[in-house]
C-alpha cells in the first residue's frame, strides 16, 4: 500500500518521511483522565521486528501511553496520530484496534473468572482474525497444558501471566503492548517469563514492553524511550541506557 499526504492529514514533512520506515509510529499523542494531561505530545516509532522498552519511574506516563496506543477509553486521545503497518489506529476504538493486530497485555492481566485455562485462550479465538493454535501455545507454556482444565483465576500470579500473553498470541498479533509482565513474581518465574519473550523476540513478533525492571527490559530491548512527566526525554538504543548510568539515575532512579 502506498501512503499518501491525505493518510497524514495533519502529519508534518519530518514525520511523512519517518512514517514510511516505520512499523509503528506514535505522533504528537496528548491524552487525559478527565481533566488530567497525562500524555503530553509523545512521539516514537518502532520498526518491525524491534522490542522497545518504554521506561520511566513511577507516574511518568508508561501505562496511559500504552492504554492509549491500544485505544482503550481512559485515557482519552485529544490530539496526535497512531499508525500500525500504514493504518491509522488513532481513528479507532479498542476492538478495531485489536482487530487490526494490536494485543494488549494489561497489567492486572484480566484473566476471566470462572472459565478454565483453555476457555480463557478459546473465548481469544472467538472471531477472526487467529494467530497462535491452542497447542502451539501449550508448548511455549507447557504449565499451561498441564492446567488447560484449571479455572483460570485459580492459577499462580506467574502462571496469569503466561494466560495473558497466550491469550494476547492466540490472536493474530502485529503489535504486543506488554505492561509490568514481571511485576509481583518471584525470580525464577521471571526468569521463565523472560525465556518467553526471548522467544518472542526471535521470532520477529514487534513488542513494546513497559517495565519497572528497567534493567531486565533493556537486556531484551532493541531500542529504548524514556518518559518523564508524561514527555519523552530520550529515545535512543538500550544499550545507550544501559552504558549511561547519569541517565539511569536521572530518569529510573537505577
């Protein structure tokens, strides 16, 4: 498909020529909870096949930006413009979002209440478009296997976690939004959590990931942008944040 300046409507000529390279592109995105500014103007791109880290302490605006690529309700977008493979997200409700290859990881992770390990991943497949089978994502997470007939709340905080991310693969994902996947778990699940998203990765599956963890996000990062106060202070490599320990201090406290 071939872009033209009407797809852009408002779109600068410095960004016309970013979009084009870009699988992903965030422009000038402003968006509130109710009367609150909490994305203020952030603008990033992510090439296909990269795992971004989205980084910044506490309030910094990780979460509302990540809610806001996935179009769900709060925050509300005023202005700016979402653009995934050439389409224009940021015309879009959540469901369209999703289907068009947004995947939403949520924090909390939404495991429905009384349907079973395998209901949840069913109930994913519902309407088209599918991406992972059932059984391809057994064998990533064979735990989810063994506990396919398991209610789905009843599992371990790191078991959730491998049913939202295998809820979120059993569509057909262009874009994974991850948020505090390691958050509340033990090491050694983290650990496990990180093999999968090593996986993940090699397989080219284009990833924005927000982590308090910021060390363990960088080590699996391409590339890197950090907010403050809901505005990009850098967007550069991972490896740039991992050698720069006055940016570390400044921004993750770390």
């Amino acid at each position: 498909m071939t872009l033209t300046d009407a797809d852009f409507g408002r779109a600068s000529a410095s960004h016309l020529g970013r979009q084009e390279y870009a699988y992903f592109s965030a422009h000038e995105i402003h968006a509130y909870y109710g009367e609150s500014y909490i994305v203020q103007g952030v603008s990033f791109n992510v090439h296909e096949g990269e795992i971004l880290a989205l980084l910044g302490r506490n309030g910094a605006g990780k979460t509302s930006t990540l809610r806001t690529i996935a179009r769900v309700d709060s925050p509300a977008l005023t202005r700016g413009e979402i653009w995934l493979d050439h389409k224009p997200l940021h015309e879009m409700k959540s469901y369209q979002a999703a289907a068009n290859g947004v995947a939403l990881v949520p924090e909390d992770r939404r495991i429905i209440p009384g349907l079973t390990v395998e209901e949840n991943l069913q109930l994913a497949q519902i309407a088209p478009p599918h991406g992972w089978s059932i059984q391809r994502i057994y064998e990533l997470f064979p735990r989810l296997g063994e506990r396919r007939k398991q209610e789905g709340v009843t599992l371990s905080g790191g078991e959730q976690q491998m049913l939202a991310i295998g809820r979120a693969l059993a569509r057909d994902v262009k874009l994974l939004l991850l948020d505090e996947p390691y958050e509340g778990l033990a090491p050694v699940i983290v650990q496990e959590i990180e093999r999968t998203l090593v996986e993940i990765k090699a397989l080219g599956m284009t990833t924005i990931i927000v982590e308090q963890n910021a060390i363990a996000a960088l080590k699996l990062a391409d590339r890197a942008v950090i907010l403050d106060m809901g505005c990009v202070v850098f967007d550069g490599t991972a490896q740039e944040v991992l050698d720069n320990a006055e940016l570390r201090e400044e921004y993750l406290a770390i």
